[in-house]
C-alpha cells in the first residue's frame, strides 16, 4: 500500500504539477490566472511532501520488517498502515494553509 500511495503521489506530480510548470517555463511568465496558479501550488507542495513522505514510512516499514521482523509482523495491519498514509496526506495537505491565506 505505501508503494501505491508513493505512486499516486508520483503521477500526480507528472500528470498534473509538470504540464502546468511547463507552460510557466515556457511562457516565462504565469499566464493561467490567480485561481490556477494557487491551485497549483497546493497540488505541487502537497502532492511532492507526500511523496517524500511516503518514501520515508515506506523507508520505516522496511526497516522495522528487518529490525524485528516476528514483532513487526504483528503490528504491521492493512489498518495501522492506512492508518499511516491517511497522516502523510493530511500532513501534506496542510501547505494549503499558507498558499490560500496568502491571497
């Protein structure tokens, strides 16, 4: 499931933040308007934190399933690991905050 996460997270960035980036580079200036461009932001930081964050729980599942693995194996529930990429997202989302009350 973190690979999953870490993929959409990825596709997201290649399917929706790089395009709109590439007009930006292109035009050499933002010509998509003020809703656009904070929307993008917000998928942009959000989407790239949660891919950085997955790497990381995806990181700490491999590392604890090596460490202890008859203990781990207990603990490490489809729940508890929803449960961790539900916290990635939120914590990811929270660049919205700053993005929209900037305007």
């Amino acid at each position: 499931m973190f690979i999953l996460s870490l993929a959409i997270a990825d596709l997201i960035v290649g399917l929706i933040v790089m395009p709109l980036s590439s007009t930006y580079v292109i035009f050499g200036d933002w010509i998509l308007g003020l809703f656009v461009c904070q929307l993008w932001l917000v998928i942009d930081y959000t989407a790239s934190t949660a891919s950085i964050f997955n790497l990381l729980i995806l990181s700490l599942d491999r590392y604890w399933s090596i460490r202890s693995p008859l203990k781990y194996l207990c603990k490490r529930t489809k729940k508890r690991a929803l449960a961790m990429i539900g916290i990635v997202w939120m914590i990811s989302a929270l660049w919205a905050i700053p993005i929209i009350a900037k305007n």
